[in-house]
C-alpha cells in the first residue's frame, strides 16, 4: 500500500545497536523503559539539560546515536542514582549514562560546553601517581589545562584562610603497582 | 570496638574538620579507628564515568588490604564506590577474576563496610550515644542531611530507607536536639561538578538550603565531606546569584555530637566552618 503518512516513523531504527551495546557495557537495560518519566521526576538536573532522562532512554531505544552521544545531558548529570532507584522497571540509568559516557569520548562527540572529560582525567592521573587526591594541586590542574581562571577564583583563598585547602598533600608507596594496575584496567577494557 | 578506617582523600584536606571531629567523637565513644594501611583513592566519579573496571579495580585493591576487619567511612561518595565495588565483585565471578587481573590478587567483595552514622547508631547504638552525652543541644533545630550517596541505590548501599533516612535524626535526637521532619535530606548537592561547573552545584545547593531554612531550621547536619562543603561555603554565592540569604551554619553531624560530648572547640575545629556558627550557639547555651 502506498501513500499514508508523509514521512513514516522508521520502525526498523527501534531495537537497533546503540540499545544492545549500551546493554552490553553497562548492564542496564534500556528496553525496558515505558517512558513513564518517573526519573525526570526526581532528576535534579531535568531542568538544564537538554534532554531529561526518560527522553535519552527513549533516543537509545530508537538508535539516536548522534544525538545520544553528543547530548550535553551526560555531561550535567549529577551521578546521584536518584532515577536508578526509583525506575519501577529498574533500568539502570546512572550506569547507562557512565556507559554513554565512554562512548560519546570515544566517538569524539562530547558535547563541546563542558569540561568533565578533562577533569576525570586531571583526576584519575593524580590517583595514579599520588595514590589520593591532593586537592589544590587539582585545582591548579584543572585551571591550567580547562582555562577557566575566574570561576570560583576567590574560593582557593577562602579555602586557605579556612585551614581547609593543606599546601602538600600526600603519596602512597607502590607507585609501580599502581601504574600496572592502570595499564591492566585499560587493557582489560579493549578486551 | 575497632574498625580499618578509610578516611577518603578529602578528610585529609578540605574536609580535616570532619576528621578531626570524627577521632574526638571516636575517643569519647572508646571507638578505635585505626586507618587502613597504604588506601588509595576510590577513585569517585571520575572513574566510575571513564573505566568501570578501574571503578570495581581501585576500591578492590584498598579492601583487599583490610584482612577481615570492617572498614569504617566518612565521606559518602567513598562509601558509594567502596560498597558498589563490592557488590559488582561479589556478584560476578567473571568480573572478580577481571578485578583480580587488574589488581594483581583477588578479592572477594566481602569486606565488610559501613558508614560512621551506621556504626554510631547501629554498632554502638543510640543508648550508649546519650549516655555520653555532657551538654544536650536542647532546642536545636536541625536539618539532618544525607545528600544521594549513602542511600543510594538501596540495593548496594543497604543503608537507611532511601527516601527517609533517620539514623543522623536518631543521633541528632540522642543528643538532645531536634531533628527536623523535612522533604530534602536525600536530594543532590551536585558535589561532582564542585570544580567543574559551580552553577550546577549553586542551583541545587539553593534548593537544600531554602527547604532547610523553609522547615525552620537553625542548622544542617552532614555526613558528607563534599556536602558540607558546599552547603557551607557557597551561601555568599548564592545570595549574590539568587538574592537569598541564609547564614546557616552547616556542620558535620559529628562536630554537633562533640559539641554535646563536651569535646572542646578546637578538637572539632569549628573554626574553619565558613559561616560562623558561634552566635547560634550562644544562643542556645552551646558550648561555652
């Protein structure tokens, strides 16, 4: 039958890979969802994002890869788990977000606002090589490698003044151990 | 009563108060808090959000070092990684023997551990917290918050109800204050973003800060380094951004029970909390 609908819902994208993959890295289970916007509802950042959680699910669900990957909605979500405890189709959506996390890096599509990608970086190569976090060290870091020198600029004085911002931080021995056990974890991650 | 302790990276630095109030109130309880040897960093969300092995991989390496004892935490994001590490391990042989490759020995994923508000109100226990009890804070106000991680998901964490958790109320309650029926003890501060986008962490921490103070508040009550910091130091902020002001003192739950302990100022370093709690506590009779 021709005519209809001018431009049909292409029912072969729904089911398609980002789904399935999303599922395979994470363990969350996408399908699922009955857009019941349960966790919309309790998301503290629903408001500012581009799209509110139960509509990523959605997009994931239909194979909107482009547009899941590149969202500024994984980037602005808080981690809190408030939407993975409350689904009553227990999708898990914060592990879903850390999954399409990895994979919008990967795909190069990291939505161009925000400065996380650096910041988990500056991060995890500071517990490589100190074992903690020293903080200001951190923060110097950050400032130096995202360029954002005047947000929060007054706080590091502040923080001082306070006896809340120590001028050395420490080391953990096992340095090498450490760096072998990063090699692995990536490693293991291309496996 | 001893457990390993795993201070978490920031008690060593923008949190030393919290640390410093958790040993006094430790001393007072005969609670022995012996730190964990040699712990790393959990490794928090920047791990979680970029490798899920290095995730499960860095808390396996610190709670494979506990040797049986329960390892004690202060900071709920520690908490959140520590247990979700645990229950990935515990739960997936496959994955146990991916962590154990990463490690370089394996672990099981059954190091017990437990949050301070768990241990102080379960292990020890609400009697023996009055019992210790020098100086009551009667007729304190306050809000008793959680903040997302120590709740959870319920599943992993097995902490409180996840909506309403009462166990800072109940030791809040045994040190003679009153905690408050109010709805935002489990709502995100946005602590994850404290470095990297402040606005994020200004719009939720106004959220907590106008329901505290709605409920008629005098004070909040944390257990969360990351919280009280922000809590505390960007109601300047806050009131320049949103017009708000609210001068409420954000303390951890473990300097008000110092303070009722008879534990002097110093030892709680009370000092270094951005707004000035000491006119309340005047107020009140509290301290000296």
């Amino acid at each position: 039958m021709t005519g209809g609908l001018a431009s049909p819902i292409e029912i072969e994208s729904i089911g398609g890979g980002l789904a399935f993959e999303v599922q395979e890295r994470s363990g969350a289970s996408p399908m699922s969802c009955y857009q019941c916007a349960k966790c919309s509802s309790g998301c503290p950042v629903a408001g500012r994002g581009d799209f509110k959680p139960h509509e990523l699910v959605r997009l994931v669900q239909t194979d909107q890869r482009d547009a899941v990957l590149s969202s500024r909605f994984l980037w602005e979500c808080t981690s809190c788990q408030t939407c993975a405890t409350r689904c009553p189709q227990k999708v898990d959506i914060a592990a879903m977000v850390d999954a399409l996390r990895a994979m919008s890096r990967a795909a190069r599509s990291v939505a161009p606002s925000t400065a996380v990608p650096i910041f988990n970086d500056i991060f995890l190569d500071a517990v490589r090589e100190r074992g903690r976090i020293f903080e200001l060290e951190l923060m110097i870091r950050f400032k130096l490698r995202s360029k954002r020198f005047f947000e929060d600029a007054g706080k590091a004085p502040m923080m001082l003044r306070k006896g809340k911002l120590p001028v050395s931080g420490t080391r953990v021995g096992g340095k090498e151990e450490r760096e072998a056990l990063f090699t692995r974890a990536a490693e293991g991650d291309a496996q | 009563m001893t457990y390993a302790f795993f201070p978490g990276c920031s008690l060593d630095g923008a949190a030393k108060d919290y640390h410093r109030s958790t040993l006094a109130v430790a001393a007072k309880l005969g609670l022995d808090l012996p730190e964990l040897k040699d712990w790393i960093c959990c490794g928090s969300t920047a791990a979680h959000s970029s490798d899920p092995l290095l995730a499960d991989a860095l808390p396996a390496k610190s709670l494979s070092a506990a040797g049986g004892s329960t390892v004690a935490v202060a900071c709920a994001a520690c908490y959140s990684r520590l247990k979700t590490a645990n229950h990935h391990i515990a739960g997936d042989a496959a994955l146990r023997a991916r962590v154990a490759h990463v490690v370089g020995r394996d672990y099981d994923g059954r190091t017990p551990v437990l949050h301070l508000l768990e241990i102080l109100c379960r292990d020890i226990g609400t009697p023996r917290i009055a019992a210790a009890i020098r100086r009551p804070l009667t007729g304190l106000k306050v809000a008793c918050y959680y903040g997302c991680l120590l709740t959870r998901p319920p599943e992993i964490t097995n902490f409180d109800d996840a909506e309403n958790p009462t166990l800072m109320d109940r030791l809040m309650e045994a040190a003679g204050a009153e905690p408050l029926v109010w709805p935002h003890k489990t709502e995100c501060c946005g602590a994850s973003f404290s470095i990297t986008d402040s606005s994020i962490v200004l719009e939720l921490t106004n959220k907590i800060l106008a329901m505290a103070h709605a409920a008629g508040a005098d004070c909040i009550a944390t257990a969360c380094s990351l919280c009280q910091l922000n809590l505390d130091m960007r109601q300047k902020d806050i009131e320049s951004k949103f017009g708000r002001r609210y001068n409420l003192p954000v303390f951890y739950f473990t300097q008000l029970l110092g303070l009722a302990m008879g534990c002097q100022e110093d030892e709680l370093s009370l000092s270094s909390l951005v707004v000035e709690p000491k006119a309340l506590l005047q107020a009140k009779g509290i301290g000296r």
